[in-house]
C-alpha cells in the first residue's frame, strides 16, 4: 500500500510541471527561460492589482516574437520555443504577483528594471 501511495504521489508531482507564484515589483519585469533548451508551455495567471505585459522574445536579439496584455485575474497558454525567452512586464506603481505553471523544467529566472 505504501509503495502504490508513493507511486501515485510522484505520477502526480511529475504531471503538475513547474508551478510558482512571483511578485514582480512596481516598474520591474520577470524573465523566465534564458538558459531553457528545448520547447516549452507557459500557463500564466496574473493575480492582481494591475495590468502586465507579456512577451515572448528571442534570446539573441531580444526581438519580440509574440505578447499580449493580461489584465487583472486574466488567464493565458503561452508556447515558446528552445531560442525563446518570456518575459513579464509590471510598468505600474504597484506590486503585482503572477502564477505560472510550465510544463517543463525550464532554466534562468530573474528580475530587472524595465529597458526604456
């Protein structure tokens, strides 16, 4: 009985992905993906107060391949490939924190002042 629990805990933590929540500070983006290496799925939530930008942008040229807005408690799928990047953009004064859940592993996250 104990190895079927066992079992069944890891099926379900390896079919649940990545999941965190970030706050992104007031005038700041968050950038997940820049050490990824393969295709990967984004599904984001912005749990308030404010607006974010979403983008997804190329790694070398940092051109931007795709990007909506997601207002407040909006829900979006992103699929990105192996030479992308996503990043998410907090231009208000306030606090905003998102949710996301990936479907793979992905490597490099941080935070950073917005380019002007």
């Amino acid at each position: 009985m104990t190895k079927q629990l066992f079992l069944f805990l890891f099926v379900a933590s390896c079919c649940t992905g990545c999941k965190s929540i970030s706050t992104i500070p007031p005038q700041q983006e968050l950038v997940l993906g820049e050490a990824s290496d393969r295709n990967y799925r984004a599904s984001i939530r912005n749990l308030g107060p404010a607006e974010i930008k979403v983008a997804a942008r190329d790694k070398v040229s940092n051109e931007q391949t795709q990007g909506f807005g997601l207002g407040r408690f909006g829900k979006a799928k992103v699929y990105l490939s192996e030479q992308e990047k996503i990043t998410f953009r907090n231009s208000s004064d306030k606090p905003v924190k998102v949710k996301v859940r990936l479907k793979e592993k992905v490597e490099g996250k941080k935070i950073q002042p917005i380019d002007k």
